[in-house]
C-alpha cells in the first residue's frame, strides 16, 4: 500500500498508525536538501532544462538532480527513497534510469490535512 493511500485513509485506521504515518512525512520535509529536490521537482523544465532531449513525462533523472544538488550518488538516491517511501514523489524506470517526479495528489492531501487536522 502506498504511502498516499495510507494519507488518503487515515481515518479508517487506528490514530497510533496515522500518527506515524505524518511524523514520516514531516521527517521527509525536515531537511533542508530534500525541501530544495522537491521545489525543483515542481518546475523541472526550468530547473532541469538540460533535460529537455528526454523529455519531463517520466520526472527528472536521477543523475540530472544529483548533478543540481552537487551530493553523491548514494546521499541523492537516499534523499529520494525517503521522499518516495513518504509518498511525496514517484519514481518510475527508463532502462537503466529511475526518474523521479512529485506526487502532487499528496501534496494537496497534505495541505488538507494541515488545514483541517493539524
């Protein structure tokens, strides 16, 4: 089950676990890198123009926002697991590629719940 489904059906589950289910989300949004991936991830055609040839359908290139963040590989593909496993991006495979894009559907889930819940 993906993490935005689990957003999307906190209330039929017990509080403990939709609890820990937002301390992951808000952890994915405590760092200062992850925050900057996911600001550029919202308008890759500015922020990853060199992309272009490839296209934006299947997100951005891994390596492309390795080269933006100026980290490792490892640190990149780490900041990006958690933001995957937190629901707020999607990675999908080209051959040997992963690109990533934001779940915007879990973006407006969480703005809802900030405004009604939190």
């Amino acid at each position: 089950m993906s993490s935005l489904t689990n957003v999307l059906e906190y209330r039929e589950k017990p509080i403990y676990l939709w609890r820990m289910e937002q301390v992951e989300i808000f952890k994915a949004l405590s760092n200062k890198t992850r925050l900057q991936i996911l600001s550029w991830l919202k308008d890759p055609e500015f922020n990853f123009p060199e992309q272009v040839h490839a296209g934006y359908e299947a997100g951005v290139c891994v390596g492309q926002i390795q080269q933006k963040a100026g980290l490792t590989q490892s640190t990149v593909s780490e900041y990006l697991s958690t933001l995957q496993r937190a629901g707020l991006v999607t990675a999908s495979r080209v051959g040997q590629w992963t690109y990533y894009k934001r779940n915007e559907a879990a973006f407006a889930e969480l703005s809802k719940l900030i405004q009604t819940d939190i």
